[in-house]
C-alpha cells in the first residue's frame, strides 16, 4: 500500500547552484536570518563574481542557501544559512560539506570565515567540522537592533594537507589530482 509523507523533515532536499531567479527568494530569507543582511544586489553582484552559491530546497521552498569565494589557493565562506523552520536537521553541515568538495576541487589549501563570537550554533557546527579559531577582530559587526557591535572569530580549516594525511593515514596515496575522489 502507498504511503503518503505527511512529515515535512521526510521530504529530501535538493542542492542546486543559486541563479538571479532566485534571488529575491534568498534575500527575503536572509532579512529574516541575519542582523546585517545582504541585499539582492550583494546576492546578484555574488552570482556575476562567479563565486560558488548553492541554494538547498525542499518541496519548491528555499530552505537554506550559501556562497563561497574561491581566491588563489584559499576560499572564503562568504555565508551559510539555513532556514529557522529548517535548522538541526544536517542542512548546514550538508552545505558546508558541498563547500569544502568544491573548494577542494579548485585546489584550495585552506579555507576561511568569519563569524560572530555570540553565534554558538554556527561555531559549533564550524569546530566539528574541522575549522579553528585562528583570530578575533574587535567590534567587526555592526549592532542588532538595541545591541552592541559584535566580534568576529576567523576560522581556518586546512584542506589538501588533511586529504593527504588522512590518505596516508589510511595507507593510500594521493594523486595530486584535486578532484579526485
Ligand atoms: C549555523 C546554521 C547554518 C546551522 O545550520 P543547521 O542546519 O541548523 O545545522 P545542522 O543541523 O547541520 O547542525 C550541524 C551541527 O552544528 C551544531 N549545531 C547546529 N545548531 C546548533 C545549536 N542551535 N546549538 C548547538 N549546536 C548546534 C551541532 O554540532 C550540529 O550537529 P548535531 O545536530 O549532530 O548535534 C544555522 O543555525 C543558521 O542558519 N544560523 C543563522 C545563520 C548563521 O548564523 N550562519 C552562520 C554565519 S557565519
């Protein structure tokens, strides 16, 4: 017999890269996600720079979406977010996931954000992945309404030294090739 999903967290998501369509979309979102948003302008001006911008979906509904900036041998994660309605469910950390491949795939060594000291979710999901705290820049935000400018933590995550050491670790090679599986 069929069975109807009535549960909404059953119903996969599906990544895709960001287009302009889409834009309006993220940027109502992140005016409800961010203190110090972007606008569809800082979204379209992402998509022209070639940076990498993924939307996530589910059911036709945007429901988390991110951009990385890839540089010469360094990428920076630009922003990652997820939907209130769809937090703690894997999406960030899946995106994340998606992020450090491509980066790895343009031969990045090591990949780097910022992020708001007070932001204990993001800065627990940036440690297990990997990433450091590598410096704290004084007053870097600008206020929530009512608030006090805030501090950023960079964080850093190596990335080919650690596909070769867990390579080597696991009693393989490395090809050289950075998109190799
Ligand atoms: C940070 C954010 C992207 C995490 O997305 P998410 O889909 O809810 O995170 P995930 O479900 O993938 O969680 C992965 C891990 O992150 C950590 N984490 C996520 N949310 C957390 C929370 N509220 N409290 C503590 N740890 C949390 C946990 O370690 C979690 O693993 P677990 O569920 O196995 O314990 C999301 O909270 C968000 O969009 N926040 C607002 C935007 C933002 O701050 N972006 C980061 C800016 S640098």
């Amino acid at each position: 017999m069929a069975t109807v999903l009535s549960n909404a967290t059953a119903v996969r998501v599906l990544w895709r890269p960001l287009t302009a369509d889409d834009v309006e979309t993220v940027a109502a979102l992140e005016a409800r996600i961010h203190a110090a948003a972007w606008t569809a302008g800082n979204f379209h001006d992402a998509i022209r720079a070639g940076y990498a911008a993924r939307v996530g979906t589910r059911g036709g509904r945007i429901v988390a979406y991110g951009v990385l900036m890839l540089g010469p041998g360094e990428a920076q994660l630009l922003n990652l977010s997820v939907a209130p309605e769809a937090r703690r469910e894997g999406l960030g950390r899946m995106l994340l996931a998606q992020f450090i491949e491509t980066a790895e795939h343009f031969a990045a060594e090591q990949i780097f954000l910022e992020v708001r000291v007070g932001n204990a979710p993001a800065i627990t999901l940036y440690e297990h992945e990997g990433f450091v705290a590598v410096a704290r820049r004084a007053s870097y935000y600008p206020p929530s309404p009512g608030g006090e400018r805030e501090d950023a933590l960079v964080m850093r995550r190596s990335l080919g030294r650690l596909r070769v050491a867990a390579r080597a670790a696991a009693g393989g090679t490395d090809s050289g090739d950075p998109a190799a599986p």
